[in-house]
C-alpha cells in the first residue's frame, strides 16, 4: 500500500482560517491500514500535507524543509529553515548524548518545527490551544496536543535557534512525568550551553531579588509551574530559578575521579526519570538524592520554608 492513499484534506478542522488536523482520525486511518513498517513513512506523509496547507493559510512566503529526523516550515527569506534544521540535528544528538537513558524523541514520525516570522502570526496559531484569558509571553512552545510540535517565532536564525533548543528539550522529555519546574531548569541551561547565548549571570543583586521575591511570595508557584505562566515579573523569575536549581543538582551530579565514578551522576537521572508532577519531585528527591526540595532551594535561597506546601 502506498502512503500517499491517504488525503487528509477531509480531516483538517479550520479554525482561524487556520488547518488542524483531527489527529485521532488520521491515527485511526494509519493504524488500521499500515503495517508496523510503514506508519513512519505515513505520519510523516500526512505533515507534509498538513504543512501544504498551514503555509499558504499564515501568508505567503513559507516553505517547508525536511531533514533525517525533521520537518520545518519556515521563511523563505534568507532561507532560515535549512540552518534551522541542520541546528536540530545537532540538538537531538546532543541530548540523546548527554542525557542517554532519560531524554528520548517519542513521534510517530518527524519532528515539526514551525517557524513563524511574526508574533501575530505565532499568537494566531497557538491560540489554537489554549483557551481564552491572560498568559504569559513566549517565543516558542511545545504542542504535545494531537502529533506534538514546536512552534517559534522570530526571523533572526539565532533567536529561532535560542529557543528551538529550549523547546526541542521539552520534547525529549514529554514521556517522562517530572514536574515544570525540573524540565524549565533543564530546558533552560540546555538552550544556554548549547548556543552560547544569553547565559545567565548569577551575581549579587541577582540572588537578593530573588530571595526578596521568593521571601514574600513563597516557592509554591515555582513548585507548581504555576510561575512559569504568570505574566509579569514572578515568570521571569521562575525561569532563572529552575535554571538555577537544575545547575546546582547537575554540579553535584558530575562523574567525580576522571569520569570512573559515576553513582552521583546514576542517581541524578534516577530522580529525573522518577519525579513526579503531582508530589512536584519531593519524593524521588528524598530517595534519589537523600534531601528535599526545600533544602535544595536553601542552598541558593538561604534559610527559609521552601518544601513544596502539598
């Protein structure tokens, strides 16, 4: 059977003039009629379609690029979706590197990557999923609804490739069932080491609005994720916290003795693969790495009650 059978143009649902794919549909279509073998070959049939079909609904000059493991749709202006993808793939091999055993690229076919040139354009589509009310600025996010995708916004390559690394760290993750906090904090300093770009500057002003902020709001918000999605300052905050955290873990973390002994490093992923949204890591905290979360935050924060108020 060949994978070009499937048309999907019956199964695109317009919304703001824009196509989205009823997913569970065209997942009902390829798991009946393709073998094991051939469903990779048909997902990444149908995002070819779909994206045939988002380009020309944004506005016009979008083109869509392709690579081993990747799907973009970009600019055509200074041909940004080439470099884009050739980034991602260096990405991908950095984290399946570094993070071996816990980060992994779970899609039934290509990675999609949707670079959009304005913040109008990128606003339109990802109001898409979510509803209405005030959020949080961004320029780029995960879409884990239907078949999960990165959309970005930006024209410069090096901003889109800034937050093309932060988001394609969430994407190595989504299988996993850690708390917001923890995959920010890795989401972040990956997005930092990997471009060499706007590393953060921890120095002392810095660390004194954080324990001012954190003294009369508690550490609940950061906890929760609640933070991460607030508008204002807390958001801001809430990143460079995480950050902070997931540094002094991977810090202790390190192969100690030229890289042979590794129990500090095997524990820490431990605790990755364990920590759970729910209790917000606390416990795969107390058993991976012997201390809370609480003590955690106080190593950066100083004395205060940071444990997660469950």
């Amino acid at each position: 059977m060949r994978t070009t059978e499937l048309d999907i143009s019956g199964s695109l649902a317009w919304k703001e003039g824009l196509p989205r794919p009823q997913w569970d549909l065209i997942e009902t279509w390829i798991e009946s009629r393709c073998g094991p073998d051939r469903r990779a070959d048909a997902w990444v049939a149908v995002c070819r379609q779909w994206l045939a079909e988002l380009g020309p609904a944004l506005g016009r000059g979008y083109d869509v690029a392709e690579s081993d493991h990747f799907l973009a749709l970009a600019s055509l202006e200074d041909a940004p979706g080439r470099s884009l993808l050739q980034f991602a793939e260096r990405c991908r091999a950095v984290v399946l590197s570094v993070l071996a055993g816990v980060a992994e690229f779970k899609i039934p076919g290509k990675q999609v990557i949707l670079a959009l040139r304005t913040a109008e354009e990128y606003y339109r589509y990802i109001s898409l999923y979510f509803p209405e009310g005030g959020h949080g600025g961004s320029a780029g996010i995960h879409i884990r609804e239907g078949y999960p995708h990165i959309a970005l916004c930006g024209k410069q390559v090096w901003m889109l490739e800034n937050t093309l690394a932060h988001e394609l760290m969430h994407a190595s993750l989504q299988h996993l069932t850690m708390p917001l906090w923890l995959e920010e904090g890795l989401a972040q300093m990956f997005e930092h080491d990997m471009t060499g770009r706007s590393l953060l500057q921890v120095d002392t002003e810095m660390a004194r609005r954080h324990k001012r902020y954190w003294a009369k709001h508690g550490l609940d918000e950061l906890w929760r994720g609640e933070g991460f999605f607030r508008p204002g300052r807390g958001q801001e905050l809430s990143y460079q916290l995480a950050e902070i955290l997931v540094r002094l873990l991977i810090e202790e973390a390190r192969p100690r003795w030229f890289g042979l002994v590794r129990e500090p490093q095997r524990r820490f992923f431990a605790f990755v693969r364990q920590a759970r949204e729910s209790d917000c890591g606390e416990a795969a905290c107390r058993k991976h790495l012997q201390f809370g979360l609480g003590d955690l935050a106080a190593r950066f924060l100083g004395r205060g009650t940071w444990s997660p108020g469950l």
